[in-house]
C-alpha cells in the first residue's frame, strides 16, 4: 500500500489484523451454496479474458457459485484493501480468506508453490515487479487480461499478461516530527550523527518489494542508475556502519514504540500505515533520490477459486477498484485515463503525497531482474 477507510473503519480493521496476523482472516460474507462445476472451473482456469470465459455475466455467475477467493499478504490499510475486500464481498457474496496479511511479496511465492493444489492456495497475488518477474518465470502465473487491458500502458504489464501493475507511489523518508526535530529531506541527510538508531525500511529487501524500492531509491541518490544498483548497497551499509540504520522490518509498531522514528517507505504506506495511528508523522520524498514503482497484480496458475480470481481483477481495474486504491493514497495504474476522462474521486485526487516536478521514469524488467540478483548476492554483507 491506506487511506480509503475512514480512520474510525481503520481502527476496527487493524484489530482485527493484529488478532489474525498469524493465521490470517476471513471477510463472512454469504455466499451461495454448492461449487462450480468440473467444466466451469476448467474453462475459468485457462481463460484468458473475461471474453474468452463467454463474457462478464458468465464469469460473475461462476464467481459466485465458487463463492470463495483467497487473497494474501494484503493489511486492511495498506492501499485501502480493507475497504475493498469488504465492498467486493457484499457486491457479489464472496468469502473473502485473507491469508498472512503481514507478509512479504516472497512468502505469496513460497505459498503458490507450498500450497499447490490444496484449497489454501492463494488465488491472486499483489507483489512487486521483481516478485512478479520472477513469478512468471517459475510458471506460476496465469495470464489474463482485465477489460481495462488497453488503459494499462504497455511497460507497465506483459505481453500476455501474466502480471500488470496496479497501483503505486514514491519511496519516501518519513518522520516522527515529536521526536524528530532536526527534518531530514535526504538520503545524505540520514547519515548524520543526529539520527543514531534511528532509520529503517518496511523490511528485507530480498523478500519485500518496499524495502528493495528504498535499496534503489538510494543508489539512484549516490551515483547509481537503474542499471547500477550497487551504490545503494553501499549506502546502506555505510548507514549501518555509522550506527543510523536500524536492520528490523519498520511499521507502525516499530514507531510508535520510538525503535525507528524514522522510515524510508512508500509515500502512500506512510500516509496510511503509519500516519492514519501517528498524527505527528511527516512524509518527504528525498530530494537526491526520486524512485517511483507500482506493485503489480496477477492470477495464480492453479487458483483453487478461478473465476473468483478473475472477477477480482476486473473489479480492482473498474473505475470503482481505481478510485478505492485512490482513496487510499496510491496512484492506480489508469490514474492519467482516469484524471482525463474526469472519474478520478476529486477528493482523494487532491490529497495524493505531493510528487516530485515532471513524469517518473521506471527501469525496465531486465534492469529490475539485474538488480534484484544483485541485491540478493551482496545484502547480507549490509549487516556483517
């Protein structure tokens, strides 16, 4: 992900996180009884479209006879899944089961191929472009085109679709401005002395597409490219070195109890996972290092509710889904279309994190596949 609940709805919802983030949690909410059958299940899981299932009333009406969907690694306030979850649910009776809400983009991929053919199988996933890339190139994906397909531009999904960016923003420093008196609005400023014990990111950049977006948002900052991901590597273990870096997943936990007052995170996850439980936390996009990216959404292979699955992309991707991510403070991928043809949410369009002067710039699937190896060959030295 964050901004979509209403702050009294965020509150009920992170309770509800924080009595089953180790087991998961499951939206009840009616659904029919009796499942689809052999055929419909089998045409559902190799469709490759909504057309090509024999149109949306088909696949809402299979949807709905599946009557489950199984998502996971999705908090209720990151990007304003709660609200999402529970509106899909109502509109079309589907139990929702919310698998380890907590996790990482790594553990969807452990899942996918630890539960395979059991019932716990994730349907869906929504992971960052590295996790997706590599996804797809273990064969677990399933390719599939929303109806929205054209309005997502073309280095933003793949060809045949085995996954598409979704929603997404800017890495960001943000501050617990009680406690933080000296702002910081750099990657060069977190290294002084000023901010001992102090700085950390939303996890471990081989696992968690978040904390590998801050690992390049600091090598773009120091001298790298998107081709050159190694200065940020460097910087990190210098932050560490100089006793700054804080090596422990941030959230909003680890600030409200002063571990890291200070995280370097995504712009939206801010506002929402830390800012909507911490009024005095301030979020900056550092002025050295601008590194924007969308998480991206795809459909397991062997989803054991297809047609639930497939419906949930065409809602996430409908005008409605766009603007519920929007609310949540996330550019949604079809934000451009959506400012253009005017149904943007006015409101949630207006309380966007500023973002950087001129249009962001994204590395290509190879440079992300190159710099991942990277990354995962040479983090553990951050740290030794």
């Amino acid at each position: 992900m964050h901004l979509e609940g209403e702050i009294g709805m965020r509150k009920v919802l992170m309770a509800l996180v924080a009595l089953a983030s180790t087991f998961g949690f499951v939206w009840v909410v009616s659904a029919p009884s009796g499942a689809s059958t052999a055929a419909a299940k089998t045409k559902w899981a190799t469709a490759t479209s909504a057309a090509a299932g024999g149109g949306m009333s088909a696949l809402v009406k299979a949807a709905e006879q599946e009557g489950k969907l199984n998502v996971i690694t999705l908090p209720p306030t990151w990007a304003n899944y709660g609200s999402i979850m529970k509106d899909f649910s109502k509109k079309y009776h589907i139990a929702i089961t919310s698998d380890n809400p907590t996790g990482s983009s790594q553990d969807e991929i452990n899942a996918a191929q630890d539960l395979k053919g059991q019932a716990r199988d994730p349907d869906v996933f929504d992971m960052g472009t590295p996790f997706a890339i590599k996804a797809a190139a273990d064969g677990l994906l399933a390719p599939y085109k929303v109806a929205e397909w054209s309005i997502i531009p073309g280095t933003a999904k793949t060809g045949k679709g085995d996954w598409y960016a979704d929603y997404g923003g800017y890495v960001a420093i943000g501050y617990n401005s009680a406690t933080v008196k000296n702002p910081p609005t750099s990657f060069a400023d977190l290294l002084k002395s000023t901010y001992k014990n102090e700085v950390g990111i939303n996890g471990n950049p081989t696992e968690a597409g978040a904390a590998f977006a801050a690992v390049f948002a600091a090598a773009l900052a120091n001298g790298g490219s998107y081709s050159n991901i190694k200065p940020g590597i460097t910087y990190f273990k210098k932050l560490y070195s100089v006793g700054n870096f804080v090596p422990t997943t941030a959230s909003e936990s680890t600030v409200e109890s002063g571990q890291t007052p200070i995280v370097i995170w995504w712009d939206y996850l801010q506002a929402s996972e830390i800012g909507s439980k911490v009024k005095s936390w301030k979020v900056v996009i550092p002025s050295d290092g601008h590194y924007a990216a969308y998480y991206d959404q795809a459909v397991n292979k062997t989803a054991p509710h297809p047609a639930a699955a497939r419906l949930w992309e065409e809602y996430l991707y409908s005008t409605i889904g766009q603007n519920q991510w929007l609310q949540g403070y996330a550019r949604p991928i079809e934000l451009s279309y959506m400012v253009a043809h005017h149904t943007a949410t006015t409101k949630a369009l207006a309380a966007l994190p500023k973002a950087p002067a001129g249009s962001p710039t994204f590395p290509s699937q190879a440079q992300v596949t190159a710099a991942e190896k990277v990354v995962a060959q040479e983090w553990a030295s951050v740290t030794s």
